[in-house]
C-alpha cells in the first residue's frame, strides 16, 4: 500500500483499511485516519439531522406566516421531512440528544431560506424557534 494513498485516492485506500481490519491487522493499519473517517461519519448524520430539521422548519416558517399561499406542495414537503426526520432518528437513536441544539442551529437556517423564498424580513420571524421538538415531529400538528 502506497503511504500517501489516503490523500491521493481515497478510494483505494478505504478498500485497502476495510481489508486489513477484517484480516486483523492492526498494525499496518492507518489508524488514525480510519479515526478521523468515523468521526467524519458521525458528523454526517448529525449534519443531515440539522439539514431536515431546517428544511421542515422553513415550511412550516412559511405555512405559519404566509397562509395564502399554503398548497399541497409545502404540506408534502413537510410531511415528507417529518418522516424522513422520524426514520434517522429511529436509525441514530443518540442523536437525540443532540435535538436542542440542533433545533438552535437548523431554525437560523430556516430563517434566512424562509426569508428568501418568502420576500419577508428576517425579523419577520421569531428569534428563537416557535417549534417544539414535539411538534415538529407530530403530524397532526400545523402551525396556526
């Protein structure tokens, strides 16, 4: 295995790792790069959790505060992030306990896209997210 393959294919070099764990050999083994490369991953799924959670929030941003314009697109949309919302949590169960502050980080988000595609202020919308994390989930709840 070449010593720069890491950087210079990654590809090759992933097949190489995943052979030398399920052959137990440790000690040639990067072990330090297959540590940031799981790290990588867990930060994945955290960054996918805040990425549904903002998309969800922008909708309903725009159900709660544009209520004319309300149509099956935006009701789809977000009863489509609520199960995909649902489905990684049930396959990441200790992101869960990232809820809060993801919640904080997915609604700043949610409110500058909700600005841009509304053509209402920023301050338009609340500071803090009006959103339980109960109710962004529940499917019987809409935004008044």
């Amino acid at each position: 295995m070449q010593e720069n393959s890491y950087d210079t294919d990654f590809y090759a070099w992933a097949n190489a790792q995943a052979e030398l764990l399920r052959a137990s050999n440790l000690q040639q083994a990067d072990i330090e790069h297959i540590a940031e490369e799981i790290e990588s991953m867990g930060k994945g799924e955290l960054r996918e959790l805040e990425n549904r959670l903002a998309v969800l929030f922008t909708n309903l941003l725009k159900w709660r505060f544009q209520p004319t314009y309300r149509g099956r697109s935006w009701e789809l949309t977000i009863k489509e992030q609520r199960r995909r919302l649902r489905r990684h949590l049930a396959q990441n169960p200790s992101l869960k306990s990232k809820l809060p502050q993801a919640r904080e980080d997915a609604y700043g988000d949610a409110v500058l896209e909700a600005a841009r595609q509304t053509g209402l202020a920023e301050e338009a919308f609340p500071i803090e997210c009006p959103f339980s994390v109960e109710q962004t989930l529940d499917d019987a709840w809409w935004p008044a």
